[in-house]
C-alpha cells in the first residue's frame, strides 16, 4: 500500500513540474506561447552559433594551408623538395604531398607494403597540379578535398630533402 502512495505522489510532482515548466500558473496559455518564443530564439541561435563555428574552422583551415604553402614554397626555393605526409580522420592510409620546383604532387600510400628496401611503396595514383593553390581546391585521390576535409586531417608533417638527378621532372 505504501507503495502505492509513493507512485501517486510522484506522478503528481512530475505533473505538477510539467504544468509550472509549460506556464500553467503564470500566465497559461500566454505562459506556453512565451516558451515556445523562448525555444525558437534559442534554436536560432544555435544555428547562428553552427554557422559561425563553420566559418571559423573554415578561416582557420585556410590560414593553416597558407602557412603549409609558404613552408613548402622556402624549402622549394633553398633548391630542397618538400614532402608533406598526412593522415586523416576515418582514413587509415597516409598520403603525401610533394612539391618541386617546377609542380606539386599529391599520392596515397600502399597498405599492404608500405615499406620495402628501396623506400616507402606508393600506389602509383599521382595527381599533379602546377600550383598548390590548384591541390588545396580541387578534389584528389580518394575524393580528398583539402579545402572541405582539413578539419579531418589528424596530422601532417612536412619533410625536406635534398633534390637528386632522378628527382628532376
């Protein structure tokens, strides 16, 4: 019996809380409506907030690429050739992006044997673009999009090495 009482008084607070919640003692139905304006304002709020938050990542993926790009382009310019390696979020391949003098490269690497004896394994997919504007905003092996999927990169780093005879392109 006890028990009882205790689901009764319970269903009752929990009602009694819905009723105050909704504006039932304050106002009524003026009490509901203004809840309702209240939900809306903060729904677009948070919409406002989704958008600057994209803006913001987007402003920060542009100004991390003109950093890369100005890196690459010094270490191209002393006569080295830069190699950029990057993984991405969900994407268990590593990919590296290569600039020369004269062009930039971008390849994925092979999983099954990523390392041999002569040097590490590529798939043999390249893509090259002239300017490394052109990589940043184009899509790329594996439909990678530096420009959309920068926030997916979990890491990159950036190599420099020295410019052999069978490196000239």
């Amino acid at each position: 019996m006890t028990s009882f009482w205790l689901i009764i008084c319970l269903v009752g607070i929990i009602l009694l809380g819905i009723y105050f919640i909704l504006g039932g003692v304050k106002g009524g139905a003026d009490g509901n409506l203004r809840l309702l304006e209240k939900i809306k304002r903060l729904e677009a709020r948070a919409q406002s907030l989704d958008e600057e938050i994209r803006q913001l990542d987007d402003q920060i993926a542009v100004e991390q690429y003109l950093a890369l790009k100005k890196k690459v382009g010094r270490l191209v310019h002393k006569g080295f050739i830069a190699e950029v390696f990057f993984t991405f979020k969900g994407n268990e391949r590593l990919y590296l992006l290569t600039g020369y003098s004269d062009c930039v490269t971008f390849k994925r690497f092979s999983i099954i044997n990523f390392y041999d004896e002569s040097g590490p394994c590529l798939d043999g997919e390249e893509i090259r673009c002239k300017y490394m504007d052109d990589m940043f905003q184009n899509d790329l092996i594996d439909s990678i999009n530096l420009r959309r999927d920068w926030n997916k990169i979990i890491k990159f780093k950036v190599y420099k090495r020295k410019v052999h005879p069978e490196d000239k392109r």
